[in-house]
C-alpha cells in the first residue's frame, strides 16, 4: 500500500464509509471468533500492543476487532468517531484517534492558513473523546512548502495553544506524527525527532507528545534505541513497520524490534505501540500475530 492509499483512507474514514467485506483467505483461521474463545496469546504485560486500521483495510472494522480480540489484545489504532460504536462493541480500544475533519499530512499546524480549521477539529472531538472514553488523537506538522524551522516551530506553537487549554482540561494528549521526508512523505516538516523535541519544550505540556514511528525514523535520522532512551519524556506513541519498504518486521528488514521494545520497557513506557506494517504475506492477519510476537518483550 503507497503513501496515496494511507491518505485515501483517511479521506474514506472522514467520509464515514464502511470497509469492504472480507474476502478470499485474508482472514485465514482468524475468521469469526467466538466470544468466549481463549485469547491465542498470552502476553508479559510489559508492552501495550496495537494496530493501525489502515494497513488491514480490506478487512471491515468488525472483523479486525475479532481477529485482534482473538490475538489476545485490544487496541487499534488511527479511527475516527465514525467506527468507535464498533470498537466498542468488541470491546476494543482506540488507542490512538482521528478527528472527524481533514487529517491532513501536508496541511498542518505549521500553516497558519490551517489553524481555524484545525482548532474547530480539535474543539469538535476532544468532548467526544472524553464521552467514549478515550486519551490519544493525532495531528501532523504539515509540508514545508519552503518555511523555515524556525517559522514552523512558531506557527505550530501559536496554533496549538489555542487547543492544549482544553485537551489539559479533559485529560486528552495531542501526538505529533513524526514522518519521513525521503522516501515517503516528500516536504514533510516534522522529519527529525529534534525538531519535535523543540515542538514539545515550547509548549511546554504533558498533554503534548510525539508520535514516534520506528520505521520514518531509521529512514531519515536512524540511531532509535539511543533516541529513544534520550527522548522517552517526550515520546507518547510508538509505530512500527520493516525497513526498508515497510512491510513485516521479521528477519527479512534490517531493525531488530526485540532490542527497540526493550529499549522501551526500559524507559518505562505506558502508552501503545501500534503494528504499522502493510503485510505482503497472503494470511495477513497471521503476520500481525507474528509482529505482535516479536514486540511482546
């Protein structure tokens, strides 16, 4: 799946449509578990497992809640307001939200052109998140289209002001996705966990936090487990893919994902860490199980 079809299927979720019914062996021996079925893993505890709808979205959202409840754990994540009665009614959380607005990758925060839009997006799902119960919700830097570092951080800052008052109040953490501007998201501003970092002190919040995404970072700046130690207070959110080409993180991609996780266990980390990989294997759903193997440190 290309950077175009990620961003399809946001502009699919902000529609409200419905994932296409399951076919062929996608599910495999995943299909229709029973309530009461014994989970197939049982998990150390020390790892919050999830996984990003996107990749698994020729699977309805109904059936990625079976099969990940089947799994053994309960989280997806990127879902807008459109499918949480579906998570919960499996019992599933969202551990990491879309607004109902745009979603926008290249138009962010660092353009103020954009602030009206993403205040009123941010105003809008915060008392939604805090009704359903949940924490997390996303939100991007947007493309340089020739700004500075400098004049980004400061748009960033006086957009995100405007909204943090009322995320402190209602318990709600802002992430900031942390994106590769080489390969995947050409332009992108918020490319180097520095200039995040940055993002982070200025305003100064706890409900402020990174995003860090495993497989952009190798890609643009690489050393993960030393950032990953050094920056840990200001990392809320974990995603992960294979390097390079984004597919399973098993044997056939360069990071080693039991050394990352355990750098996080370390760090004493409490959020998810959501599989972000596009399986290229025919049972999809088993390379999830094998990726959540692998990080379940």
């Amino acid at each position: 799946m290309s950077t175009h079809n990620r961003r399809s299927a946001i502009k699919n979720m902000v529609a409200g449509s419905a994932a296409v019914v399951v076919g062929g062996s996608v599910l495999s021996s995943f299909t229709q578990p029973g309530e009461n079925e014994t989970p197939m893993m049982k998990f150390k505890g020390n790892i919050n497992h999830s996984v990003c709808r996107w990749c698994f979205n020729d699977i309805s959202v109904e059936d990625l809640c079976k099969a990940v409840k089947k799994i053994g754990f309960s989280a997806i994540d990127l879902v807008g307001p459109a499918d949480w009665h579906t998570l919960q009614q499996y019992g599933v959380y969202s551990s990491m939200c879309y607004t109902s607005g745009q979603n926008s990758l290249t138009k962010g925060w660092n353009d103020k052109s954009q602030h009206e839009r993403l205040i009123k997006d941010h105003t809008d799902i915060i008392p939604l998140m805090v009704q359903a119960g949940y924490k997390d919700v996303i939100c991007f830097s947007g493309n340089r289209n020739g700004m500075d570092d400098e004049t980004g951080l400061k748009n960033c800052v006086e957009g995100l002001k405007q909204v943090l008052p009322l995320a402190e109040k209602n318990g709600i953490t802002i992430h900031m996705e942390l994106l590769n501007s080489k390969v995947d998201h050409k332009d992108y501003m918020c490319d180097k966990t520095a200039w995040g970092v940055e993002l982070c002190k200025r305003l100064n919040s706890n409900n402020f936090k990174l995003l860090y995404d495993i497989y952009h970072m190798q890609i643009d700046e690489g050393d993960v487990i030393r950032t990953i130690k050094d920056y840990n207070q200001y990392i809320g959110h974990y995603h992960t893919a294979g390097v390079p080409g984004r597919h399973e993180i098993d044997e056939t991609q360069e990071l080693y994902y039991p050394a990352i996780m355990n750098a996080i266990k370390e760090v004493n980390f409490k959020g998810y860490v959501a599989q972000e990989f596009i399986p290229k294997a025919k049972d999809k759903l088993a390379s999830l199980k094998k990726a959540v193997e692998i990080c379940d440190v």
